[in-house]
C-alpha cells in the first residue's frame, strides 16, 4: 500500500510513503523536465520525497513546468507506473498548482492561480475589473515574449538595458508559469492571475514580440511597443495565402494597439508595415536588441552549462513550425546527425512546439527546445540548420556557416505560407532536400568559396544595422520619447 501527500508552499514537494519493499528509484517524468525523488526507510515502510521544483542549463531552481507527469517507480529487476492508494486534491501554493491522481500515476501540474479566478466567471470579472481601471499609471514595463512562454528575445534585451540605465523602472514580466525564469530584480506576474491583469492595466509601457492576447484595454497614456521576433521570409497576417475576412479585421485590430513598432532592417520594416496595416504609426529600425549579444557576447558559459566541450563542433538545427502539424518536424534523425558530422547537436524547437513537443535524446544530441534565449544558442553554434525560420537572418550577424534543409520546399511555399522571395536563388548556404544530402554539406570544405558573395549580400540587406548597439538605441529613445520616465 502506498499513500501521497502534496505540500505546494515555496518549496514545493510530492512525498510518497509505502509499505514492503523500497523501490530502488522513483521519479516524476514530463515532456520537459524529469526530476529524481530522495528515498529512505528500510524494512516495512519507505518514503520518496520528490521536489517539484528543476533547475535546467546552470539556472535557478524554480517550480516545474505547467504539465502533465508521470509518476515512474523502478523495483529490483522491472519498472513499472508507480500506482498510490488515494487521490489527493487540488492544492495551490505560491509556486504551483498540483494534482495528484493515485490510480492513474499522473501529476498535473498548474500555475499558481486561484481556482476562483481559473474559470470563465472568475477571469470574466477580472477582465471587467481590468478594463474599468482608474488611478495614475505606475512607472513601470509590462515586458512578454512568445506569450509568456520565456523571458527571451528583443524584450529581454530591452530589460537588461533599461535595468542598467533607469533601474528605478519597475519591470514585470508576464509568464505562463513560476517556471519561466524572468531577469533580475524583475517581478514575475503569472497570466490570468489579479497580479497579471493589475500590472498590464497600470503600466505606463508595453513590450511585446507578439500579438496582445485577451482582452485589452489601452489606458490614456500607455504605450505598446511591438518588437515582433524575426524578419520575415515566410509570408504574415494579410499576406498569407487564403483571404478570411475575420483573419484580416483581427490583424487590422491587432496594428492599431502598437504605438511603434521595431524593425531588424528596412526590408523588414516594409513587409511588416504592408502585412499588419501600420500605415501612419513609427517603426524603428534599429537593429534587433536580442542580436547584440552576437557581436558582444562569449559563448564559453554557455557551452560549459550545456555540457559541451570548448573543442568540440555544434550544429545547431531549428526548423521553423509548420501550420498544418502541432509537433517540430521530424526531418533529422539527430544522433545519426551528431555521428556523420562528428558534432553535438543542439535540437530546437519552434516556441509554438514547446507545450506539444517532448525532447528528443541521444548520443550527441541535446534538445534546447527549452532553452530560455535562442541569440545565446546562436552564439555558441559553429553552424546553423534550419529550413524556413526567421533565425536565418539573426545567425548571418555571426559570420557562420548555414544550411537549409526543406525536403516540404514546395508544400511549404505554395500551400501553406509563401514566401517573399526565393529562398533557393538568394540562401547564403546549401539548400539540400535530403540528410544524407545535409551530411555531404557538411563535411564539404568549399562552402566559403561556393557562397561568400550571397552571405556578403545577404549580410548587406538584412544585418548592416547590428553592432551590438541595438537594445541601447531603442531605450534611449524610449526614454528621451516619454514612454517611460527617469526618476
């Protein structure tokens, strides 16, 4: 017989207690995170105390990922589902929300909102509360990247420079979950929660590399800067292939929540000027804050957290996600991948694959689909596979080889997306349609010769304003414009 019990305080914890013999290992299993239990006790009774709570990539231990997880028991000779007695019920804490069902050996695991306000009712009135909201505006920034998944991207970078030259600005950071890691001295609001809507209500200023997802309500004064996450090849909003009159009034609705919007390069400015209707409103074409760590930044930690040798080779694969799969791509078989090319492969998942998707293992082979910042994954790389993702303009600031593996060229171009132009007459690196193909790019040693002058152009069009200056541009302006103030 096996009892649970769930303690969800800072420190949250499953303890397991059974009878008879003691498992030689139990552990909870998830698509993004496994942690190991502590057992003890000897004779007739037995406890695992297992931490719900993982630390990933050198980081900070924090909650574990919203989720379902599996509770997985080893015993002498077999493994098997750990199976307990009872349920325990729906405890929040502070960290987390947990519940544990016993016969089925499955933990979900939640973020820590109240059940009063995690229904259609509790989150209709605080959406009411939210739009009715009076009072002076707080001196403070509302930051979200990849809807609340990471604290990533161009508004990372713009964190870290507003913290260094106006750290009296209060910075939250909307998270799905406590184990987003946000930078420090930010404060994390979970979404959906009273805090979440309070401090997206109050903040004088809104940074965003994506849609502004529930209801919003623009209070006078608050401004949204709109730093999307890529210079596009794949066509966007009004321009993707298929006309859907409700499409194209929310995409028309969404531009007109953005005050400015920020731009890597003119080609850039101009597609996503056209394609979400910002005719009258400033773009700013500075430079992508996220890629200055790629003219400024030392990869060495970055490889010693991800376990990787200073001398070892790193390609890094990260295809873009595809329209008509929830999954990443399955193009690659990675640890054949790692074995040809005698490399470590860095696997990454599209952020839209992260919640979906469960990382992929092997000799060689590290899944970063969780990684919290892909510019530092960019940074520690020695050479780029990818097919269809915006990623191809970040990683030409470095100067690295690319590869471009699209076995879907033709489904992806004339079914699903389209293009803004031809990937195959202007790509800065092979375009190959097969692995065995890839494999052969790989290890050819003429590449530079093959394709200097394309990556010079390319460089040329899409990268001539990164100098590692960006995030500092883009708050100066922020601040010398009154969307944010100085004490």
């Amino acid at each position: 017989m096996t009892t649970a019990q769930l303690r969800c305080a800072d420190a949250p914890e499953l303890t397991i207690t059974g009878e008879g013999e003691r498992p030689e290992a139990l552990w909870l299993e998830g698509p993004r995170a496994r942690v190991d239990a502590t057992l003890t006790g000897r004779g007739r009774t037995w406890r695992a105390r297992v931490p719900l709570t993982a630390a990933r990539w050198g980081g900070a231990r924090l909650p574990l990922p919203s989720g379902a997880y599996e509770v997985r028991v080893r015993w002498a000779g077999r493994d098997a589902e750990a199976v307990v007695s009872d349920s325990v019920p729906l405890t929040v804490g502070t960290a987390l929300r947990a519940q544990l069902d016993g016969e089925a050996g499955r933990l979900a695991v939640g973020p820590p909102v109240d059940p009063v306000y995690d229904s259609g009712e509790g989150q209709d009135a605080l959406e009411r509360r939210y739009a009715a909201g009076a009072g002076p505006l707080e001196n403070a920034v509302f930051f979200e990247s990849f809807y609340g998944r990471s604290a990533s991207c161009n508004p990372l970078a713009i964190d870290r420079e507003l913290a260094r030259v106006a750290p009296e600005v209060t910075r939250y950071w909307s998270v799905v979950d406590l184990s987003v890691e946000v930078p420090p001295g930010a404060v994390p609001v979970v979404e959906a929660s009273p805090e979440w809507w309070r401090a997206r209500g109050q903040a004088r200023l809104l940074v965003v590399n994506d849609w502004l997802r529930r209801r919003f309500s623009r209070r006078p004064g608050q401004r949204v800067v709109q730093t999307w996450h890529g210079t596009p090849l794949k066509r966007l909003a009004l321009h993707r292939p298929g006309f859907d009159p409700r499409r194209m009034i929310a995409v028309v609705r969404e531009g007109r929540r953005w005050d400015v919007l920020l731009a890597a390069n003119p080609y850039a400015a101009n597609i996503l000027r056209k394609a979400y209707a910002f005719l009258t409103r400033p773009i700013w074409v500075e430079g992508y804050p996220r890629n200055d760590v790629l003219v400024t930044g030392d990869g060495a930690d970055i490889r010693r957290a991800l376990g990787i040798r200073a001398d070892e080779r790193v390609l890094l694969y990260a295809p873009t996600w595809r329209d008509d799969r929830a999954l990443m791509v399955d193009f690659v078989d990675p640890a054949t991948l790692a074995r040809d090319a005698d490399a470590v492969v860095l696997v990454r998942g599209h952020s839209r694959t992260l919640i979906p998707g469960r990382d992929v293992d092997g000799p060689r082979v590290i899944d970063v689909t969780g990684y919290p910042d892909i510019s530092r994954l960019l940074l520690v790389a020695d050479a780029l596979i990818t097919d269809y993702s915006s990623v191809m303009f970040d990683f030409a600031v470095t100067g690295k080889p690319m590869y471009f593996l699209v076995p879907d060229l033709e489904h992806y171009r004339g079914e699903l997306r389209g293009f803004y132009f031809d990937l195959v007459e202007r790509a800065p690196g092979p375009v190959v349609r097969t692995q065995d193909e890839l494999a052969a790019a790989l290890g050819d040693s003429d590449l530079p010769g093959l394709f200097g002058a394309r990556y010079t152009a390319w460089q040329r069009a899409f990268t001539a304003r990164e100098d590692g200056r960006a995030a500092e541009r883009v708050v100066a302006r922020l601040l010398d414009q009154g969307f944010i103030g100085r004490d």
